[in-house]
C-alpha cells in the first residue's frame, strides 16, 4: 500500500486529488470526499505528534543558547495551514455559517492553536539561532490565520446579527467549511424554529456563538487579544448605536436641552426612559451574556469590553439626564423627574457584577449623583407646592361656594405625587440625610412636628413618621389655612360654610380614593375630617334656617289664649319673602358632590317641611276667606318640598323657569 504523503505545498501525493463534488458524476463521489477528508486528518494529526514532540524537546531545553534541531514537519505543518487559507480566499462559496461546528472545523482550530504554541516556544530562544528561520516562518503563517480568524469573526459579527429574519443567508467568508464540505451530504442552512426568536437581544444563533468562542480562544491563545477584542468591540458598539437608533434616540447636547419647550423636552424624555429601561431589561443583560458566551474562557476579557460599553452608554444617557435638571423647574415636571430617577436608579442592576470593579464603582458613583440630582429636584418642585399654597392669595370668592380651583390642583397633585410615593420616601430620606449632615440643628425640628391644633392635619402625630409623610400632612395643613382665609371672603356666613363643607369634602373623598394618601394621613384623620364637614353642615343650617325655623315656631301666636290674625298674616308673609330669598340665592349656590348635594336637600327637608306643615295646618283657618289665604299663603307644604330640589344646583333660572 502506497502511504500518502504531503508535498510543499500542503498537496497530498500517493493518491489522485479528489474531483470538485459539484462536477463529479460518481455517485459515489461525495463518499469519496468524506474518504479523502479522513485521509487528509489522518495526515495531519501524524503530522501534529511531531510538533507536539518536538514542543516537549522546546519545553526541556535550558540551554536557550543551544536549541534542538527544527524538523521538517514545522515547515510543513506550516504549508498546510497556509495552504488552509489560500484555498479559503479563493473560494467564492462556502457552506452557510449556519451550520454546525463540524469536525474539519474543530480541526483547523487545533492546529492553528498548536501553531500559535510552537510559534512561542520557538521566540524563546535568541535570535540568530538555529530557530530563527522557523520562527519567522511559523510567526508569518500565523499572523495571516489570525488575520484570517479576525476577519471571520468581523463576518459573523456582523452578518450574523440578522440571522433571525434571514436564516438561508449564504456566508462567503467562514473560515469553517472552506473547501466546501457537506454535513451528511447536505448543506446546513439554520431553520426558523433553530433561530433564537425576534424576542432576543442579541439575535444570534447558537451555532454562531459558538464559532465566535472557537475563533476568539484561538486569536487570544496566539496572543491576539487586543485585534480580536478590537473587532468585537466596535461591532458591538455598532449593533448597540442600531438598537439605540430603533428605540429613536439620539445624542441631545445640554445647550438644546436648555432651550426646549418643555411640550418637547417631555417627548425627549419619554424617549429617554425607553431607552434607559430597554438598556437595563435587555439591552445590557444581552450583551453581558454574548460577551460571556464568546469569550467564557477569558472571563476578564468580557468583563473588560462589557465595561467600555457600558461605561460610553451609561455616560451618554447620563448626560441627557444631567441637562434636564439644569433646565428651569417648575410643578408639572414632577413626575418626569421621578420617572427619571427610577429609570436611572434601575441602571444600577444592570451593571453590577457585570463590569470591572473599578468600572463598576465609578458607574454606579456617577448613576447614583445623577439619581440624587433628579432626586433633589423633585424634592425641590414638590416643596414649592408649600410656596403656590401661600401664595395662592385671591380677592374674589369662587362663585356659588363651589370647590376651589386650589383645592382641585393640590389634591390631584398629592394624589398623583402617591402614586410614588415609595420613591419619594426613599428621595426625601436621602434629602434629610444629606441635610443633616449639612446642618444637623436646622432640621431637627422637622423630623419631631408633632402639633395639637383645630386642623385635622395636625391633630396626628407624625413624630418619627417618614419624611415624605410630614411634607405631605403639612401640605395639607397649608391648603386648610388658605381655605380658611378664603371662607371669609363671602359676606354670607351660610355661603362661608357651604364653601368650606365642599372643600373639606372634595379633600376627604379624595384621600379615601387614594390608598397611598389614607395609608399617611389615617383612619383617624379621616373621621376628624368627616366630623368637621359634618359641624360645616351643621352651621350652614344654623345660618340659613334658624331664622325660618323661629317664623314657623308657634311661640308668640296667642295673646291672652287666642290667636292673633295679624301675626299669623305677618308671619306667612315674613316665611315667604324669606323662603323666595333662599331660593333665589341658595339656588345658584354649588355643590357638585352629588351625595353631599342630596344629604343637604334631606337634611333642609327633615328641618323645614315638618315645621312648615305643623304651622300651615295650625294657623291656616286663621285668615278670614280664601282671597285673603291666597293673598298670604304662597306655598303649600308640598311645594316647599319641590322647591327644595332646586338648592345647590348653581342655576339662577330655576325660579323663573317655575313662575313662567
């Protein structure tokens, strides 16, 4: 039997060189490939115990002076991954880069690395050696497989990222498969139930990643970390600007930050926050878990190039955010504030144990002053709430007793504010402590307010509660006290209280809507509050009806134990003209709480119409004939019952619309 052999040019002699598979007509010429494959490995791996050999002599020389003599088989080992690589440039088709890692492919890695090693182990020795000759040799060779390798790996990089949409994409420049090789005698195209699914961030199949790990183990086996980790990073680095482009976010410098609207500014943001969360959920885990996948081998390698991503991406989003808080403050930029520092606080996750220590640290230091400074604002807008309070001076009484425009802005505000309320203890927490620390005297006294006033606010004790908790019960102490100074704006008492019972019960149902809210204030602030509606309503009837009530009172009505006409004439004229005034007035007067409104009606009902009745039907008889009963009497009692109806509607046209 003839034994193969290979010539200088990496050819095998001893048998005839296998036909192209495309132009064979023998059905038995893709065996014959396969057949041809195992001889040529077969070759090889003989070829490889000779330098494996040879490295141990290399290992056990101590006398670098004196190196052992070079066999032939470096040079030939040498030819044939050259060989390898011409044969690969010239090809204009391959296999898809799909296809599974086979075993020419682990096989080609192999002898490159064991190149890679002998080519180290031949640069120990000084030059001018004996060695000298193979090393530049071995060194040249290598230098072209790993520009051969990073090339590839660019290729993968970059093709492979959109292998879920394309997956029959033929890759032409794999460094796997280069002499056209079938696996079971077909080409390897990835399915679409292969792929890794849209859902994922990064889109590679698995195969690919694989291929990358090979390639990268090999390039920094050969002391190629710093081209092999070039190629990654900037691809990636690429890939993320891609991913940053489709979530439509764009570098803003601070100039144009400062000159927005805030209509546009807050669209910005809105952008911004997507993509800061899409970084923290997706964007940053994926490339953590690529990065760790291609490079497991060299787990600091990819704690490095996580690291420079992050830390150019992280600053570029900081920066934005930075810009914002620089911009003029004002109430409604509340909540994009707050949506911001949670954003910005949720970064932290996403980076730790992740990156490099040191990267890690100055992150996370530069994350959490960004966080602070977005946390210093909102505490800064939401304590000028305590300023539009006081300075909330009117002139004018809202019309008809109605709820305050105030009181609907502040309430809304708080309720809303709850909504983040977990945030905003954490922010106002921080905020104490920084002050403290600052000036430890100065804030003492608000951390122990614990008041006992007429405000239901106060009422609490709120010593050692939450920061957040106290600037909010003293916010609502504030709106009290403007509501008060605002009451007395109406010169009828009636009208005064009528206000006050719609505010205090506009703020009441409004923290019982809000758990946040009730959860600060409390059970017991809410049954303070209700009585002191309650004692609102209570005065209102006072105000309004006493003087109705003593009309109708049978006191006064005999003398010396008979009725006198006259005062029962002058009493339903006094009970009329009095009764058409309230209507007139307290018809146009306002209460838009639908329950309240129907409480109050029962309430004038239960109060006026018994009294009424006991006297329209006591003293009726009284008036002489029925033109004069008609002259006195202008209501019957179920009238006064329908009339009652028309309070608090805010209409000035009930009265007339009822005459007509």
């Amino acid at each position: 039997m003839v034994k193969n052999h290979l010539d200088k040019n990496g050819s095998f002699t001893g048998s005839p060189k296998p036909p192209h598979p495309a132009a064979s007509t023998d059905p038995h010429s893709r065996k014959s490939s396969h057949e041809e494959l195992e001889h040529r490995n077969e070759d090889v791996q003989k070829l490889s115990e000779d330098i494996d050999r040879f490295l141990d002599e290399l290992s056990t020389c101590h006398d670098k002076s004196n190196p052992p003599e070079v066999p032939d088989a470096v040079e030939t080992f040498s030819k044939i991954i050259e060989s390898k690589i011409i044969k690969h440039n010239a090809c204009e088709s391959s296999a898809t880069k799909f296809c599974k890692m086979t075993e020419e492919d682990y096989f080609f890695l192999e002898v490159v690395s064991r190149l890679s090693k002998l080519t180290n182990s031949l640069s120990e020795f000084p030059s001018g050696s004996t060695t000298t000759r193979s090393l530049n040799r071995t060194s040249m060779v290598l230098q072209r497989a790993m520009a051969f390798l990073e090339e590839d790996l660019r290729t993968l990089l970059e093709d492979s990222k959109d292998s879920s949409s394309n997956v029959n994409k033929v890759h032409k420049n794999s460094s796997f498969n280069s002499n056209g090789l079938l696996v079971d005698g077909e080409q390897c195209v990835l399915t679409l139930s292969e792929s890794s699914g849209d859902e994922e961030y990064p889109s590679f199949p698995s195969d690919a990643v694989t291929r990358m790990n090979r390639i990268a183990s090999a390039m920094i086996l050969a002391g190629y970390e710093t081209e092999c980790c070039q190629v990654y990073s900037i691809s990636r680095r690429n890939a993320f600007g891609e991913q940053l482009k489709k979530l439509e976010f764009e570098k803003i410098n601070m100039e144009d930050v400062q000159r927005m609207s805030w209509e546009s500014l807050e669209g910005e943001i809105t952008r911004w926050i997507r993509v800061v969360k899409s970084c923290s959920t997706t964007l940053f885990p994926g490339e953590k878990r690529l990065g760790d996948s291609v490079f497991s081998e060299s787990p600091t390698i990819s704690q490095s190039l996580f690291s420079n991503l992050a830390r150019a991406i992280v600053i570029q989003l900081l920066d934005f955010a930075e810009a914002v808080t620089m911009t003029k403050r004002s109430a409604e930029k509340l909540f994009k504030y707050l949506d911001m520092y949670e954003a910005t606080r949720d970064l932290i996750p996403s980076i730790n144990n992740s990156c490099s220590n040191e990267c890690e640290n100055e992150l996370n230091s530069e994350i959490q002053a960004t966080a602070d400074r977005l946390g210093e604002a909102a505490v800064s807008i939401f304590c000028d709430l305590e300023n539009s309070i006081k300075n909330d001076v009117a002139r004018t009484p809202v019309p008809g007793g109605a709820v305050h425009p105030l009181t609907r802005y502040v309430m809304n505000y708080l309720k809303y504010a709850c909504e983040y309320k977990v945030t905003l203890e954490h922010i106002f927490q921080q905020h104490v402590k920084l002050e403290q620390s600052n000036s430890p005297a100065k804030l003492k006294p608000t951390l122990e307010v614990e008041t006992e006033s007429e405000s239901p606010h106060c009422s609490e004790k709120v010593a050692g509660t939450m920061p957040f908790s106290i600037q909010l019960v003293t916010t609502m102490d504030l709106l009290d006290t403007n509501l008060e100074a605002k009451s007395n704006l109406y010169r009828d008492p009636a009208l005064c209280h009528i206000f006050l019972m719609n505010n205090g019960r506009y703020i009441l149902q409004k923290v019982k809507g809000s758990a946040e809210i009730h959860q600060v204030m409390g059970d017991t602030w809410c049954r303070r509050r209700s009585t002191i509606v309650r004692q609102y309503h209570k005065n209102y009837q006072r105000e309004t009806w006493g003087k109705v009530l003593q009309i109708l009172s049978h006191d006064g009505m005999q003398v010396h134990g008979k009725v006198v006409k006259t005062t029962v004439k002058e009493r339903f004229k006094n009970f009329n003209a009095m009764f058409d005034e309230i209507h007139r007035t307290q018809s146009t007067w306002v209460v838009s709480d639908e329950q309240l409104q129907s409480e109050l009606r029962v309430s004038i009902s239960s109060l006026v119409i018994p009294a009424y009745r006991s006297f329209f039907g006591r003293f009726r008889q009284y008036l002489d004939n029925p033109k004069q009963a008609e002259k006195y009497i202008k209501y019957q009692p179920e009238d006064i019952e329908t009339l009652i109806d028309d309070f608090f509607d805010g209409n000035s046209t009930s009265m007339a619309r009822r005459k007509t």
